[in-house]
C-alpha cells in the first residue's frame, strides 16, 4: 500500500505557492528593470534634444552659405558671359561637385561594406 506523501516540516508553504511568487517576484523585477530603462533613454534623448536642433540650425545655416555662393558664382560669371551662360555654368560647376562628392561617398561604400 502507498504511503501519503510526506508533508515536511510544519510551516514550511508548498513547492507550488513557493514557485508562484518566484514568478510574481521575477515580474516585478523585470518591470522594474524596464523601467530604469525607460528612465536612462528618456534622460538621454533629453541631453541629446538641444545638441541635435543647434546641428539641425548650423546644416540650416551650411546650406544658406553654399546658396550664396552659387548665386555668388552664377553672378560673378553673368558679367563676364551673360546670365544664362553663367547660371548653365554655374549648375554646371555645382553639379560636377555634387557628382564628384557623390561617387566619392558610393566608392567608399562600396570599400567599407
């Protein structure tokens, strides 16, 4: 005949309520660890917000300066060719830089990867 399994020592709680608030335990601190992560990448994107808008002005700025020049370029060589002839001259110029830089980045690309 079987014998009853053993209780074990008195005031000891079961294996299955034991193992319930492992897991209840191993939620909170999961949620807990969430949010220290939230907390580090808000705090984070924080320090990054007013670096990341004074780029954002100065690339602003960058291309008002490359405008000015081309119109610059484009006026410069109107008085020695006429306007249409320096503004084609001027796209020209620009867009040969544009090209050059462009199948620089690609080579490079191309290189690294």
């Amino acid at each position: 005949m079987l014998k009853p399994a053993d209780p074990g020592p008195q005031g000891e709680p079961p294996i299955a309520e034991l193992v319930s608030e492992l897991i209840d335990e191993g939620k909170g601190y999961a949620r807990a660890e969430l949010g220290v992560v939230k907390a580090i990448a808000a705090a984070k994107a924080r320090a990054l917000a007013v670096p990341a808008a004074l780029f954002g002005v100065a690339f602003i700025c960058a291309l008002a300066a490359i405008t000015a020049l081309a119109v610059g370029i484009v006026l410069a060589l109107a008085k020695l060719i006429g306007p249409l002839l320096g503004g084609l001259a001027g796209l020209l110029i620009f867009a040969a830089i544009a090209g050059g830089l462009s199948w620089y980045g690609y080579e490079r690309l191309r290189r690294d990867l």
